[in-house]
C-alpha cells in the first residue's frame, strides 16, 4: 500500500514473503494467493506491497529471463500486489531446520554474494510499477563478525565499489534506479550505526547505504534520534526499514521471566541477546545459560500487534520513536517500509499460527499496525490508481 507523506513522497508499506518457505517460483506465486491476498482483502485495500524474497537459484533464473520477469509481474498486478524491494539477506534455505550462523554465508567476500545482489537487482527493475521512483534490495551488514580482518575490511570496500558501479550499470541500461542497503545486526561485522558509519564510509551513496531493522537497533539499545543523526552525519541514506519489534525481559534473573524466555528459546534462527549494560550473548539460550545481568533485548521479530504475555514485552517504544523520526517529520527519510516478523513458525506453540488463514490474518494485523502508525504520525493513505505497465 502506498502513503502519501506531507512532503509529496509516496511511501511504500508491505511485508516480507521471507516469512514464508517456498523457493521456486510456481510456490512463490502460491504464497500470493495464500497469504498476500487474503491479508490485502483483509486490510481493505486495492494494492498491497510484497517485499520479495527470492532464494538465489530462482533469481539468476529471473535475472536471465526477462519474460519471466514481466510474467511474474503481470501475477502482481493481476492481484493487486506491487513490488518495490526485495529482501536479499538470507541466499537460500532460510526455512531449514536449523539456520543460525548460514544466513550469514556466502558474506561479502564472495562472489556469489555479489551475483546475488545484482540478480536481484535486475529482477526488481523490471517487477517495480512505472511510478515508482526506484527500488531496494536489502543484503548482510558485510559478514559475521568473526574471522574479520583488516585485510577482509579492505576487499569488502573494493567490493562496495564494484557493487555501486554495477548497479549504475542497471540503472544506465533499464532507467532504474536501484539501491542496496546494509542492514547492521548484532554480532555482525556492522552491529551499530557507529559501526555502519565507519564501515560504509566513501561508499557511493547514489546507489548504496543503509537498511534500518528497528529489532536490530533496540536489541543495540540505540535511541533512534541519535542514530538517525548519525547516519545523516556521515551522509549515509536510508533506503530501506524493516518495521519490526524486538523480545525485551526487564527481569531475566527472575525464574517467571527466565520460563517464559526459554518457550523462545528454538534452534531454526540466532537470537542474538545484548543488555542495556552491554553484556552479549549470540544467541538466547547461551544468555539464559550464563545468566548475563539484565535488562535484555533479544534478537526475535515478534508479532507488531500482538503483545508477548508478560513479564515479557516488545520494543514497541523503540519503533514508534524510529518511525516518528524517519517520517514524522517535514521531510521523509524513507519511502520504503517493510514489515518483516519471519518468526511467525518459530513462535512459542500457544501464539504460533496453525492454518494458512491464521498466517494471513496475522500478516494483515502486523500491516494494519504500520499503517495506523503512519496515519498517527500524518500520513495519508493514496487512493488505488490502476497499476501501470
């Protein structure tokens, strides 16, 4: 769905298809059906925006077909869904029984990593609507943060700037505009905006720069005001957000709340803990393990709408507060936001969906939580035009 900010920027609002396990196209459209549509029925709109994942196999075989390309878009637009960015942070397997460490690999230093990227790239410039003014592609904040050299710090800059010269190319050849933004986690070579500010300096920010996760910048116990500031001062653009809450336990030396963290506690996806004294655990169940003093942040994307059963609790307050400085303002920072809760499978039993109706309500019910945010915040939403080829 679109939304019209105060300054005459549209801003795009969907959710991540990451959330879902299919990874060869015909699932892919399936997933639309089943869960995209239904959700955008449900929210009462005509266009709904899907943030493409794409497993790497699926997008070279798109990158290199561009009539597939244009028949996956007119499924889209039959269906009232557009696309303007896609999710190129896991290359595949995402929904592997176990994933934790993989979805960092292949990292930065790879060239598969880089094929990857501009695959996306190239599938994305011929899915976006004609009215949009360019698209995103979201990738790893460079790698894991171990084994990391000074020596690996230098080819990932060379690779930055073959990236932005690629991408000029994409732009140059399709007259779309493109861009890939590094999305900083905990316990990766890019955890803070302090560290994304070191990291990307010198890149060349027409076509690189920054994928704001508001879980990320909580579990940093950020304050979005600085943060913000920050990248703003070292010129780096904000490309994209994931809109996205964090698990926080006030308390976790407390057994009720140590119970109730562990129904977390699950071995598909790393649940990176930090506390606001700094402590770090990579992953939840080695926190609980070690008994790290709280409070604590954890790295699991909870449900925007639906509040963990306290004593637990979502950084609600972190992303409202993000929010109000990236579009609140005169001026948005960003016209591309993305809910991304890919941990709806995951979840403790008792919230966890158990149809395909229960997932679709819930997608819906996360989105419908974004937009009133935004329409708090002043935007409005933009009546349907029909789509444009």
């Amino acid at each position: 769905m679109r939304l019209a900010h105060r300054d005459g920027q549209s801003v795009h609002l969907g959710y991540c298809t990451n959330v879902h396990a299919g990874e060869e196209l015909p699932e892919i459209v399936r997933q639309l059906d089943t869960y995209a549509v239904p959700a955008r029925r449900s929210l009462g709109v005509g266009r709904l925006g899907v943030g493409l994942w794409l497993a790497a196999p699926v997008a070279a075989r798109l990158a290199a077909d561009p009539a597939a390309v244009e028949g996956l878009r007119r499924e889209l637009d039959a269906r009232g869904l557009e696309v303007v960015t896609c999710n190129g942070f896991p290359y595949g397997a995402f929904h592997a029984p176990v994933v934790k460490h993989a979805v960092y690999r292949p990292d930065w230093l790879s060239d598969a990593r880089m094929t990857y990227t501009l695959d996306l790239a190239r599938v994305l410039a011929g899915l976006l609507p004609d009215d949009a003014a360019r698209g995103s592609v979201s990738t790893l904040p460079l790698a894991w943060r171990t084994p990391w050299t000074v020596a690996d710090q230098a080819v990932a800059q060379g690779r930055l700037d073959e990236l932005a010269e690629r991408l000029e190319g994409v732009h140059a050849r399709t007259g779309r505009l493109i861009r890939v933004g590094f999305e900083p986690e905990p316990g990766c070579v890019l955890e803070s905006t302090e560290q994304v500010a070191a990291g990307l300096a010198g890149v060349d920010t027409r076509y690189l720069g920054v994928c704001l996760d508001l879980a990320h910048l909580a579990c940093g116990w950020e304050e979005p005001e600085d943060a913000l500031a920050r990248l703003a001062g070292a010129g780096l653009p904000v490309v994209k957000v994931q809109v996205s809450a964090a698990l926080g336990a006030d308390h976790p030396e407390q057994a009720a709340t140590a119970d109730a963290l562990r129904g977390y506690a699950e071995p598909r996806f790393l649940h990176q803990t930090r506390s606001a004294a700094g402590h770090a655990a990579d992953d939840l169940g080695e926190a609980l393990d070690a008994q790290l003093p709280g409070p604590w942040r954890v790295h699991y994307h909870v449900p925007l709408h639906a509040a963990p059963q306290p004593p637990l609790h979502a950084t609600l307050d972190v992303l409202r507060d993000a929010l109000d400085v990236l579009v609140g303002g005169e001026r948005a920072l960003c016209d591309h936001l993305e809910v991304e809760t890919y941990t709806w499978n995951v979840l403790p039993a008792a919230q966890r969906p158990v149809t395909e109706g229960q997932l679709a309500d819930g997608i819906a019910a996360e989105v419908a939580f974004a937009r009133d945010a935004l329409l708090a915040l002043g935007l409005r939403e933009q009546p349907v035009r029909e789509l444009i080829h």
